[in-house]
C-alpha cells in the first residue's frame, strides 16, 4: 500500500530513521565524502586577531614606543578638551551661580553694592537719554510674605504699640515710682517679644517653599517684564527696515498690565522652579521619581523658549541681561540635558 504521505515527508522520515537506525558503517562513506567537509564560514574573520599580533612582533621596539606615545598623547588631549568643553558650557541645570539666583532662598534680593554713580530707575523714565543701570536696580530692602509692605507693617506695630501701652496713672501721689518703672519694663519686655515676633512670622526666610517662590515670581515680572525693560533697554535693531512714506508706521498696543508672557519672564520663573525642585532632588530624595520627571519637563521646557530666544533676540541688550542675571550657560539650551 502507497504511502499518502507528500514527498518531502517522506524523504525526511527516511533520512530520520537512517540517522536513528542506521548502523554506522553504512553512513561512513557518506560522512567521509568531500563536500560534507568544505566549511562555508570564512577564515579571514577568524586570523585577524592572529595578523595584528604577528604585525606587532615584526614592529621594532621604538616604533612600538611612538605608536604608544601618540596614542597617549591623543588621549589626554581629548581628556582636556572633554573639561574644558563642560567648564565652558557649565552645569545645564544651574548654570553659573549669580547673587539674583542665589536670594531667591534668602528675603535679601540682591546683595549688591550700590555705588554713587549707578542710576536709579525713576531717572531713567524720565531722561532716556541716560545710561541704562545695571541689573540690580531695584534697592536693597527685606521681602515680606504675605504681600505685606514695610510701611504697612511699620504703621501696625506703631499702633499696636499705642493700644497696649500702659495708661498713666490719675494721681501720681498715690504710686510708687519703682512700681511703675517696674511695670513699664515689663510692658516694653512683651512688646519687643511681640514685635520680634511678628517680624519673624511676616518674613520672607522663615515662609513655606510655595510662598517663597511666588514672592520670586513677583521679582522676576519687575526685573524681565517689557513693562519696565522697554524704558531702559534698547530693542534689536531689524535686519531690513522697510519704509513706506504712503503708509504710517504702526504705533505699538499698549499694555494691559504688567509683562508676564514675555520669554525672559518665563525663562526666569522657570529658573527658579527649577532650583527648588533641583535643591529637594539632590537632597536625600534622590530616589523621588516624580520631581526627577518634573525636573526634566521644567529644564526641557526651559531649553526650547532659551533656543527661542537666541535665535530672535540674540546680541540685543535684553538677551544679555538675561544671560547674565540668571546665570545661564550654553549648556541650558545646547546639547542634550540629562537629569542623573
């Protein structure tokens, strides 16, 4: 009876049971036979190994020496250039540190000493001819939380002071003088107690994370915002100027409020969300995934409006005063930043 089998299973059921019963003399002949020996792999890939080291022992030993020195040498170059590069380009997610970064965690703006010729800013609004001042234009005065203001504080301790100071008395027969001397230290004991803490509770060093870096926000509006920087910063100049004599030039809209959408606003705001979150990562929680993820976002979104930015306002006077106060390096928007 014919097998109903197809052929190439038939042909691999012989050559199994050939392998599986065969006794071994009547597969000698086919195991010795010349093409089953001839291997398809190349040797070439197998003596290359064996060709360098005999390439190396018919080199003499001072060759061997010069290869080895400019190899060395060649390495070392790359180990400078390697430093220098990440010293010039600084730390992505810092940069370099500037007094206007750094009291973002302390109540003092910037700790900057203000000499008699620097120009104030009020006298830059009235005479623009006058030279721009430097970045810390603002006086050096204590932020207080709760958008509360000296004169306000001021004015409450004054009148706190007068609602609980002690009357004196009708008759000044009828009291002994140490007695109200005694009184009257007591009264002045508590009321500095109070006002001592009062100052404490009001001030900006002893407020939450969250508090602080609203106050920060604030700053950050007064600094970079083109409501303020049009009047003491000159724009870039245009690349082409086209002048219609038929059509009036354009006047600019004025502005509903103060400057909060401008990239350097947003560039600085992001700068200092990001040393918080970069000062809670580099802490003991090192293994808090979520800020790290966080991080990351903040220091990406940061590096397209920085890439921005160059490419419009690059060599004009509000780009550099921004590079300068925050700090910012290359390495903020060149390059990959990666958060280890």
């Amino acid at each position: 009876m014919a097998s109903r089998l197809p052929l190439r299973l038939q042909t691999r059921t012989t050559v199994e049971s050939l392998w599986c019963h065969a006794p071994p003399s009547f597969l000698a002949p086919v195991l010795t036979s010349s093409h089953l020996q001839f291997s398809t792999t190349s040797g070439l890939g197998r003596n290359i190994p064996q060709l360098k080291k005999r390439r190396q022992e018919n080199r003499d030993a001072y060759t061997l020496r010069q290869v080895k020195a400019r190899r060395d040498a060649n390495l070392s170059r790359q180990a400078v250039l390697k430093d220098q590069r990440a010293k010039d380009f600084g730390d992505p997610i810092r940069g370099i540190p500037t007094p206007f970064v750094e009291s973002f965690d302390t109540e003092v703006p910037q700790e900057v000493k203000q000499d008699s010729t620097t120009v104030s800013l009020e006298a830059v609004k009235v005479n623009s001819d006058t030279p721009p001042p430097s970045p810390a234009y603002a006086a050096e005065e204590r932020h207080l939380d709760h958008g509360i203001k000296h004169e306000e504080l001021a004015k409450s301790l004054e009148f706190s002071r007068y609602l609980t100071e002690p009357l004196p008395p009708p008759s000044s027969t009828k009291v002994d003088p140490d007695q109200e001397a005694q009184a009257y230290a007591r009264w002045e004991k508590r009321d500095a107690s109070a006002t001592e803490a009062v100052q404490r509770i009001v001030s900006l060093t002893n407020a939450s994370s969250k508090h602080r870096t609203k106050k920060n926000i604030e700053r950050i509006i007064d600094t970079f915002g083109r409501h303020n920087t049009d009047q003491i910063l000159r724009p870039k100049a245009p690349a082409v100027v086209k002048y219609n004599p038929l059509v009036p030039p354009l006047e600019p809209t004025p502005r509903a409020g103060p400057d909060t959408g401008s990239s350097e606003v947003q560039i600085g705001i992001l700068t200092a969300k990001i040393r918080v979150l970069a000062d809670r990562y580099e802490g003991p929680n090192r293994n808090d995934k979520v800020n790290k993820r966080n991080l990351r976002l903040l220091l990406h979104r940061r590096q397209k409006l920085l890439a921005y930015m160059e490419r419009r306002e690059r060599g004009s006077e509000r780009w550099q005063t921004m590079i300068s106060t925050l700090g910012l390096t290359p390495a903020c928007w060149k390059g990959e930043i990666a958060v280890q």
